[in-house]
C-alpha cells in the first residue's frame, strides 16, 4: 500500500519512485504467482489488407494500491517506459508498425494497468476471391508472449470487440466489418511448459457496387445489345460488321477495367469465367451471323437443297420455330399432242434451268432464315441457363462464406 503526504499527484507520483525501479521485473510479489493479462482490440479502419487497430491490455501490478482518499485520485496516467509490460507480440506483422507512438498508460488505485496503443497492421491474409466481388474474407490476428508461458502469464479476451469498432470504424475503403470472433489456443513448449496465443478472427466483406456498377451491368447490357441485334433482317442491314464492332468495344472495355479485377487469390474469380462468357457468346453470335449471311447471299452458287435437309430443316425445323415452308405454285400436267408446240417448249428449255435455280436458291435462303431463327432462341436459351448457373453458383458459395 502507498502512503501519500498529501491528496494530490505530486504526491503520488512520489509515493510511485520505488515501484517504477522495479519496472524490469514481472509485477508479482511472489515469482510462482500467475500474471492475468486481458487483450482485446479496436479497430479503427480497414484499407485492403492494411487494419487500423487499437490494442488494449489490462493486467495488474502487485507493487501498485492506494487509498483514493489519501492520495485523491482513483487513477493516473504514467510514461508506459516506467511499468511493467508484457511481451504481447501480434504474429501476423507483415511490416514495421508505422502508427503514432503514445507513450501514457492508465494506473489503477487497484493496481490494475489499463494500456492502449494504436497499430498499423500489414498481415498477411488467405484471401479466397472465388465469389469476387461478393466474396468474404476471413483473417486472422494471434497474440501472444513472446517470452512467458502460461506458468506465469495466463491470457484473457475482453467482449464487445464487434460493437466497439462498428461504433468507433471511420475507414472502410471497399471493405465492410461483419464479425469478429474470439479463440483460444494452447500448444505444448519444448521445456514442458504451455504457451498460450489469443487468436481474433476478423470476417469483411467486400463494398460490390462499385464492380456492379462497372463491370456486371456494362457486360449485360451488351450482352443485352447484341441479343437484340438478332432481331435486325439480315438481308436489308450487315449484321456481322455490327456484331464485330460490338466485340470490339466490349474488348477494349475489359482492357480498361482489368486493374479492378483481383490479380491475387488461390483460385480464378467467378467474375472471370462471366467475362469470358460474355466474350465467348458475342463471339458466337458473330460465327453464327457468318453462317447464315453465307447461306442467304451465296445460295446461287449452291446445288438444290437434299432432300433430307429439306425434309429436316424446312418441315421440322421450319414447324419448331414457327416459319414453315412456303407454299409451291403446283400445275396440272398437260400433255402436248401438237408437233408444232415441241419446238417452243425446247426454245423454253433454258428458261425452265434457270427458274428451277431460282427455286433452289429460294429454298436455301428459306433453310437460313430458319436456322437464324433456331440458333436465335438456342442463344436466348443459352444465355437464361447460364447467368442463372453463375448467379446461383454465387449465391450458394455467397452463402457457405
């Protein structure tokens, strides 16, 4: 117990020399007893993977108790350089803590020893981007005694870790703070002895809007675009050379906004494989819009449609997508009995090759309109099937996250 001369600090502080000479030793009357540290933290921001923290630890100091009303304080601040303090180390540090040093602890009339000091944290984290950018991230902060075992230093956590920093957070940047959760481990030391380690695991989760907004929608509106440009008639408008120019702008789109795509992780982003996607099926629609132009505007140099093409895409197709064959102009057969009618009917004849052409050609822009109009609803079909594979996919593992 300290005696102080008078109700005042000076007095106290006076009372105190003795006992900031003992700063190099552990606290405790007795070596064999244990010395009980609280450690929580508060965090302030979170910039990537750099956390603004606060570390708070609380122990007490055996050397240390007062009567209130004879030294007329409950409490004062004292240089941390003059106290005992344990060897709380975080395992996580990456780089050098850059924070503000304070150089002030709170002592106790108790003997309790209440520190806070600020740490920048540049941790290394397991950053799984598989559901970017909805994705949640779970890193970790152990803390533990570099030197003492749990013989002399027994670990503690203090509560309201979550509410504290969801009260105090004032930087976010593109992360939100969702849970923090609390666990203890003991692992065996090589001299027979325990040592324990306070491990915080702190979950965020990603701000999407900003890749919604620049990424996602963009995509699907040109993917939208180039959907509806199905819908212009291919034998009035080149089709084609709008599709490749729409190809073109969606490329130099994903060229500008590749920086916002993750470049680390274990595994290739969900958002990749839809970009890709997006990609793959203009490019599709291109190779198809190639077909049916070839078939439309080339079908003169072409032989008669087969009959089992004609069979399968003007009759069954042409039902399935709604366009059926056109009707044919069919005439009685008339016999000609009179010789003087033979030679017109042969000066005919060419005229005759030439109009069966024209059926043949006809036919074959019939089979191109109707396979337009197939592989039409097979990309509408394709796109529904998979948007809604990716969104479930992201979803589920959402979810598991």
């Amino acid at each position: 117990m300290l005696n102080c001369s008078q109700p005042n600090t000076l007095s106290l502080l006076e009372a105190l020399q003795p006992v900031f000479k003992l700063s190099s030793i552990r606290p405790v009357m007795n070596m064999s007893t244990i010395t009980n540290v609280s450690i929580s933290f508060t965090m302030f921001g979170i910039l990537g993977v750099v956390r603004d923290t606060k570390i708070n630890s609380m122990w007490r100091n055996e050397f240390i108790s007062w009567d209130t009303e004879q030294c007329g304080s409950s409490w004062i601040t004292v240089p941390r350089k003059l106290l005992w303090v344990p060897d709380i180390v975080i395992n996580e540090f990456m780089e050098k803590n850059s924070a503000p040093f304070t150089p002030y602890s709170y002592l106790m009339s108790d003997g309790f020893v209440i520190d806070g000091k600020p740490v920048k944290v540049v941790s290394s984290c397991r950053l799984d981007i598989y559901t970017f950018p909805f994705d949640i991230q779970n890193c970790s902060l152990s803390f533990n005694s570099y030197l003492h075992r749990s013989k002399k230093l027994i670990l503690y956590f203090l509560s309201k870790l979550l509410e504290n920093s969801k009260k105090v957070m004032t930087t976010m940047g593109e992360w939100e703070l969702v849970g923090i959760k609390m666990k203890k481990f003991v692992f065996p030391s090589g001299d027979g002895d325990l040592y324990e380690e306070l491990r915080f695991y702190v979950s965020v989760r990603r701000r999407a809007t900003l890749y919604v907004v620049n990424l996602l929608i963009p995509s699907c509106f040109l993917i939208t675009v180039d959907l509806f440009s199905f819908l212009l008639p291919p034998k009035q408008v080149d089709r084609s050379l709008f599709k490749m120019t729409l190809i073109l702008g969606y490329t130099v789109f994903l060229l500008i906004m590749n920086d916002l795509l993750p470049v680390t992780g274990n595994t290739i982003p969900l958002i990749n494989v839809f970009l890709s996607l997006c990609l793959a099926l203009m490019v599709a629609s291109l190779l198809e819009t190639i077909l049916i132009t070839n078939l439309l505007f080339g079908s003169a140099n072409y032989s008669p449609v087969p009959h089992w093409i004609s069979v399968f895409v003007l009759h069954i197709l042409g039902r399935l997508v709604r366009l059926p064959p056109k009707p044919r102009d069919v005439k009685d057969n008339t016999v000609i009995q009179n010789p003087a009618a033979q030679g017109s009917i042969s000066d005919l004849g060419c005229d005759f090759t030439q109009q069966s052409g024209n059926q043949g050609s006809e036919e074959w822009i019939q089979v191109g309109l109707i396979i337009d109009r197939l592989l039409f609803a097979l990309y509408i079909l394709f796109i529904l099937v998979s948007f809604i594979t990716i969104i479930i996919i992201w979803r589920q593992s959402h979810n598991i996250a």
